[in-house]
C-alpha cells in the first residue's frame, strides 16, 4: 500500500535529484523509496553481532591499497575456466 509523504527540500537539491532520477529512468518517488530500503537494510547489517571466531581471523590478510579484488578475480576466473 503506498501512502503519500511530503518532504521540504532545497529546490536545487529536488532538480538534482530529478535530473539523476531521470537518467536512471527512474521516478524521484522510486528513488527516495530505493534509498530508504537501502537504509533500513544497512541498519539491519549494522545490528548484527559478528561472533568471535570471526573477530578473531578479520585482518589477517594484508593488501597493498592499490589492489583490485574485481580484476584478480576475473583473471581467475578467466584462467579457470581456459
């Protein structure tokens, strides 16, 4: 069931966000609706508690700041599956 919200925003920030809602073929309504969904999950992820066998082996490994986990992986899937 939708229920209508009224919000007062900056009239720039309302024409930014309908230019950006526009070019994702969006509706502004659509994307305030997207972006609460993303809060509300983010808030879930934040509540939950990471046990202690987790704690304990997070950080181990160290990267260089320059790695790419996107790159190195798709060579090893290209390679994998050669």
């Amino acid at each position: 069931m939708n229920v209508k919200l009224t919000l007062n925003l900056n009239k720039d920030i309302i024409e930014r966000a309908k230019l950006y809602a526009r070019d994702k073929n969006q509706s502004l309504s659509a994307l305030v609706q997207n972006y609460f969904i993303f809060l509300a999950e983010k808030n879930q992820v934040d509540d939950i508690e990471i046990s202690s066998n987790v704690k304990e082996i997070s950080g181990i490994i160290n990267l260089d700041n320059d790695f790419n986990l996107k790159k190195e992986y798709g060579s090893y899937i290209l390679e994998k599956y050669k």
